[in-house]
C-alpha cells in the first residue's frame, strides 16, 4: 500500500523551507549561479522516510507562496501526511543562504524573503494543533524533533505542547539537535556554539529523548565531549546516542553498547540533507525491528544503512531529490561487500 494510506508511524515536526545553494566557493546572497532546493531538516526527515517505505507526517507551517505550493505538492507526491500542516497568509516560507565550499561542505548564512514579520515556521500555531494532532499521536510510533523551533516564541510553544502529548501517550522522542544559530540570530556567527540560555532552552528535549542525534562539535558544546557514551551517561534516561563527525567514522552508544562506523567514501555533490536522510534511515531500521518483533537492537547493521543512506544523498544536489529507496540503499550496500 502507498505510505499516504497508511497510518503515519513518525511525526517529523518543525521547518518546511528553500536552501539556496550559492556557486562552490560563492555567496548565495550576491553570486549568481544559484540552485533552490526544498529542506529543512524535520521536512527533509519526512521525505526521507516516506521515500524508504516509513508511512509519516509532517508538522509545521508554509507561507501561501510558491514555496509552499512546492511543498504541497511534493508531500503528496512522497506520501506524507498533512493533517498538521499550518498556512500562513501573512509570513511566507523562509529561505536560507547556503555557501558551499569547494568540496560540497555547507554553512548556514542568513535568510531571503522576509518581509518585516518574520516566517511561517516561526509563527506555528500551538493552540491549532490539538484538533490534528490527536489522531495523529494514536497511531504514530516516534516523534522526530530538531532544535530549531525554540529559536520563535510560538514555535517553541507548539514544541513543546507536542512533546508533553507525546510523552503523555508514551511515544518516543528522537532529537537531531541540529544548532543553527543564524535561526537564533541572523547576526550571530554561522560557527558559534549556543549561549548558556541557549543550551537551557534545549536541555528539556536532550532528558526527553530517547534517540538523541549530533554532531561532534554540538555533543562538546552541550556535554563538554563528543563520546556518546559521556553523553549517554550524563543523562537520566540513558539514551541511545549517535555522534556524527563528517569522514570522520560515526560513534555510537546504544544500551550501554558502544562502537564506531567508518563512513562510506563516495564521490560528493552536496552534503546539504545528507544528516537527514542518516536520521530516516535510523528511524525507519528501528520501526522495522520493532514490527518484526527484534528483542534487540542490532546498532552495526541499523547505522550501516542509514549511514547508507546519507552517502547517496551526499551524490546529488538538494537534500530531498537525491533521497534513496530502501531498494537503492540496499543495492548500494550489496556493492560495498
């Protein structure tokens, strides 16, 4: 059955937007050429999952614009649920200014399209979310959440209205931090690490999380280390941990097991979604343990192929048009052997 006629087993919430990918080595403000891409990484996550066969739904909010008219259409092209998708006739959707360096690595670098009240991500509506959510949170099997909706009053509190819900129904969180802080402050360093209050803020999500996803540098900003095991530790719940470091091989920590992958080395586009496309094929493996009944998590092969995963979106500009099947994935991994 199609994934859009199947209750959704993952909620993906936070920002539907356009990356604008400046030239290699040019800024995506000034420099022509530019190429527009659908992302935002819970959007992205979405995509992702419904394109591995993962039935899922999006939450979140689209200005009235071509951008959200895109958006629209390619939810209902993947098959993503969007009963909890806001529109906004006053704020369009956000785009942001992606430079990439001669090597397809990417940094966050402001935003275009705003017209002095901000975007439609930012302005999610807590108090409409109730009547969709309810159906949604009977069935779904996991939340996916990123920190960037802290950053706005009222996405913060739709945030956090969905995570009590969840948690309240005994669904499972799953953090992909994901710090951006131009989203905090458009001034602010696209390098910097997040402020004392900025780490307050984010500090529910990490005791909430069952999954929690980094990068090596955001796990030494938040824990003072980049071994999952640290981090792991350092909270009550004890959670699964997945660092990520670029090449460098992921680390992982999952009930109270520890070990790391070395990344697959494939020819690189763009790296913009590929951390995205990892965190879909993470869930998608776990939900797939759980309907097969597993007793335990087998974190080797789970990693290997969400790891999968992101090197075949690393292949393609964008972060959703290069995103695999669960075929493709497994085709890739047949030809590593």
């Amino acid at each position: 059955m199609p994934s859009s006629t199947l209750p959704p087993q993952v909620l993906c919430l936070g920002e539907a937007l356009v990356d604008r990918l400046g030239p290699l080595g040019g800024d995506p403000a000034t420099e022509l050429p530019w190429d527009d891409h659908l992302g935002g990484a819970p959007a992205n996550v979405a995509c992702a999952l419904a394109r591995l066969g993962t039935p899922c739904a999006f939450v979140g909010r689209l200005g009235r614009d071509g951008i959200g008219q895109e958006f629209a259409k390619l939810f209902a092209e993947r098959g993503v649920d969007t009963r909890a998708l806001q529109w906004d006739g006053t704020r369009p959707s956000r785009i942001v200014l992606v430079r990439r360096d001669a090597d397809g690595d990417r940094q966050f670098g402001g935003f275009a399209g705003d017209r002095g009240d901000g975007f439609a991500d930012q302005a999610l509506d807590p108090s409409a979310l109730s009547a969709a959510l309810g159906p949604l949170l009977a069935t779904a099997r996991w939340l996916l959440v990123g920190t960037i909706p802290l950053a706005s009053p009222a996405a913060a509190a739709a945030l956090k209205l969905v995570c009590r819900q969840a948690a309240a129904a005994g669904m499972p969180l799953a953090l992909d931090v994901n710090w951006r802080p131009t989203f905090w402050d458009p001034a602010a360093d696209p390098a910097s690490g997040p402020t004392r209050a900025q780490i307050d803020a984010i500090a529910p999500l990490l005791q909430q999380a069952s999954l929690i996803k980094c990068a090596a540098e955001e796990a030494r900003w938040l824990f003072g280390s980049d071994d999952p095991a640290v981090v792991c530790a350092a909270l009550p719940q004890h959670p699964n941990v997945v660092v990520t470091d670029g090449g460098a091989p992921l680390r992982w920590c999952f009930a109270g097991r520890s070990g790391e992958l070395q990344a697959f080395r494939v020819p690189v586009v763009d790296t913009t979604g590929a951390g995205d496309a990892f965190t879909a094929g993470l869930l998608h493996g776990l939900l797939l343990d759980q309907v097969q009944g597993a007793s335990a998590i087998q974190p080797e092969a789970l990693l290997r192929f969400a790891s999968a995963c992101g090197a075949l979106v690393c292949q393609g500009a964008g972060a959703i048009n290069p995103q695999p099947s669960a075929e493709a994935v497994q085709y890739f991994l047949a030809r590593q052997a």
